[in-house]
C-alpha cells in the first residue's frame, strides 16, 4: 500500500529543473479533489497532511526529502493501531504540523482537533517517525466548552528539536464558582499553569526545563523561543500573551536560558534562526516587526508593517519572511530591505523558510500544491 501510495505521488508531482533566485516553482501538485490541510519543512525536507476522499479515505502525513521517494504515516493496516486515518478533519478544521530532520532520523508530529461539539473539546497530538512508522498518541489535551483545562498552546520543529506546548487554564476559585456561578470574579480564567514538552522518537514527552506554558513556539536547532500567556485567560478559556510578558529563547534540552526580550507591543507572531528572533508586535501605532539577536536579546531593528500583515512570521539565518493578504515579503536583516517574492493564488499554509528556501502549501482548483522560491539574499 505504501508503496502504490509513493507511486501515485510521484505521479503527481511537477518535476523542475535548478531554479534561479526569483523563481516561483511548484514542488508538488496534489491528485484532484485532493487538498492539503498542512505544510512544514526543515532543511531538505518537506511534511503535508492530506485529509482522506472518497477515493482515498485514510487521512496521511507525506514526509519528502527532495531527491528522494516520498515517504507516508502513519503506519497502515489491521497490525496497527491508527486514529489518524479515520479522523473527521473538516476543510476549516486547524491541523499543526511539525517536522525535525534529527540527523538524518525524520520526526514529525501533528494535531487533531475533535470537531463534535462535545462538553470535553479535545485535541490530540499524534507523531510518527520514518525509522518507526507506527503512530504515537503522546497527550489529549482537553478543556471543557467552557474553558477550563488544557488548551494546546503550539508546536514546532528543527534539526534535533521536536516541541509542543499546553497551558493550563483553571476557575479563579473553583469550589466558589461551582456554588455560586454568579458569585463575583469567582468563575473568571485564570493561566494557573502548563509547559513545553519536548519529544524524542516514541519516547514520553520531556518537559523542557525551567520553561513554563507558551501560547506560541519557534525552534532553531536546540534553542525554542516562546510566548509566555497572560495570567488571565479570555472568557472562553482561550489563554493570550500580553505586552508585559517577556520572550523567552531558552535550550531545549538543558533549560538553560539563551536571552530574553521585551518586546514592542503585544506580540502576535515569533520567528528563530540561528542568528535573530523576530516578532510581529500590536501597538497603538500599528504592527512592528522587530528582530534581536538570537544569543543577546539586543534590538537590532524594527519597522513598521501593514495592518494586514498576518500573524506569522518565518526566519532565515538572514531573511524574515512575512505575508501581508497574499503577497509573501522577505526583509533583508542585514540592509533592512525588503522584498515582494511571490504572491499565492489561495491563503499560504505553513509558510516557511529553510536552506534558503521559502515554501507554503496552497489550495487552488480542489487541489493542493506546494510552491517555493529561493531567497535573493
């Protein structure tokens, strides 16, 4: 089946010649009727999440590494045990996606969201890896509908570093709201708790030390940038970050803090590389992307951005990349130049960059198909 699978891939995907700076490729094109719902890379590897069809009903994770043939997971048939597959995953239903190449050893984990309407709101964080292909449920992560509980904060992956985050959201005085719901402040959300989790082949989860819960993640190497919550969670539960909460770049594996930055505004969206965080701030004036020097924390610039700018933001060694509607932009670090590259036919999904490339997943015509270009700088 994997192999039939692999087959009908490659039929699928445009082949290309070297490209040139500047030049807007297509890597993949999926079947029709066929969309994808998420993307990521790392390196020369590529990850999408493709919801099952009629035609094809198991729901799949391609892992690519380019050159080579296309791998998919999670392990299929009666010997294994797979709540991917058959997983309702609606077109607007959100699935987070996360690829480590780990020495050659890919990793990747996902999330599915439960779409019912239940009282207990699930999502749950699934992985694989190429060497073992058999799914790993590492954690559900539940709340009730009315927000109390674990709310799944994000994920991230690069080189050897594999993380997702839950923040534990909780009443300000359970035993009070539970007597007397109208009691005053009683029933109000607080953030009372949570962590990041780092996660290495089938191995539980590891908490990164020292680091609390984060509403946002961004890994480079063995470093992880996060957004620490607010103390108070909105009225549904959905726990944000505010203008008063550091960022934190912190090493995955020992807890040892790398910098910290105060940011300008109240950030949005956060980016690693191994030489500059950037974060997209909301301020009285306007957004502002800034970025600080990956080992220090020094401001090394910031500029403002449109205010249709959305809330996402990838980081190359010396370019940030940012997406304002459809039109994808890169920013020079060095020059503070920036730059229009492309501009999608559909929303981008999991907009990226890694090697020098900058690459997304779009849906257009009922197929899915990833694009990419190479940075000029």
């Amino acid at each position: 089946m994997r192999m039939l699978l692999g087959a009908i891939a490659l039929a699928a995907t445009v082949a290309h010649g070297p490209a040139r700076a500047d030049q807007l490729q297509t890597l993949y094109q999926s079947p029709a009727h066929q969309r994808i719902q998420a993307f990521a890379q790392d390196g020369q590897l590529l990850a999408w999440f493709e919801p099952g069809t009629k035609v094809r009903p198991c729901n799949l994770v391609w892992v690519w590494q380019l050159g080579h043939a296309k791998e998919t997971l999670p392990a299929q048939g009666s010997r294994y045990h797979n709540v991917t597959c058959q997983w309702d995953v609606p077109a607007a239903s959100p699935v987070g996606l996360a690829i480590a190449g780990n020495l050659g050893a890919p990793e990747v984990l996902w999330t599915l969201r439960e779409s019912a309407s239940h009282v207990v709101k699930f999502d749950y964080v699934v992985g694989a890896t190429i060497k073992d292909p058999r799914e790993r449920r590492f954690q559900q992560v539940a709340h009730t509908r009315h927000g109390a509980g674990l709310w799944l904060g994000g994920l991230a992956g690069s080189g050897t570093t594999l993380v997702y985050s839950v923040v534990d959201v909780r009443y300000h005085d359970q035993v009070a709201c539970l007597s007397s719901p109208k009691s005053a402040h009683a029933c109000d959300l607080d953030v009372a708790g949570g962590g990041i989790y780092r996660i290495v082949g089938r191995r539980p989860p590891a908490p990164v030390k020292n680091a609390g819960p984060a509403v946002g993640l961004a890994v480079s190497g063995d470093d992880v940038a996060y957004l620490a919550p607010a103390s108070a969670a909105l009225k549904d539960g959905r726990p944000l970050t505010s203008a008063d909460v550091p960022i934190v770049i912190r090493n995955a594996g020992t807890g040892v803090p790398v910098a910290s930055i105060a940011p300008d505004g109240t950030p949005l969206a956060i980016g690693l590389s191994d030489t500059v965080l950037a974060v997209l701030g909301s301020t009285p004036d306007g957004l502002v992307l800034s970025w600080y020097a990956h080992d220090t924390g020094r401001l090394l610039h910031s500029m403002r951005v449109p205010k249709t700018t959305a809330p996402e933001l990838a980081v190359g060694s010396e370019t940030i990349v940012y997406r304002d509607g459809l039109e994808i932009r890169a920013v020079d670090v060095r020059s503070n130049r920036v730059k229009t590259l492309a501009k999608a036919s559909s929303t981008p999904i999991g907009l990226s960059i890694s090697d020098g490339r900058v690459a997304w997943a779009e849906n257009v015509g009922g197929r899915g198909r990833i694009r990419a270009i190479d940075v000029p700088y």
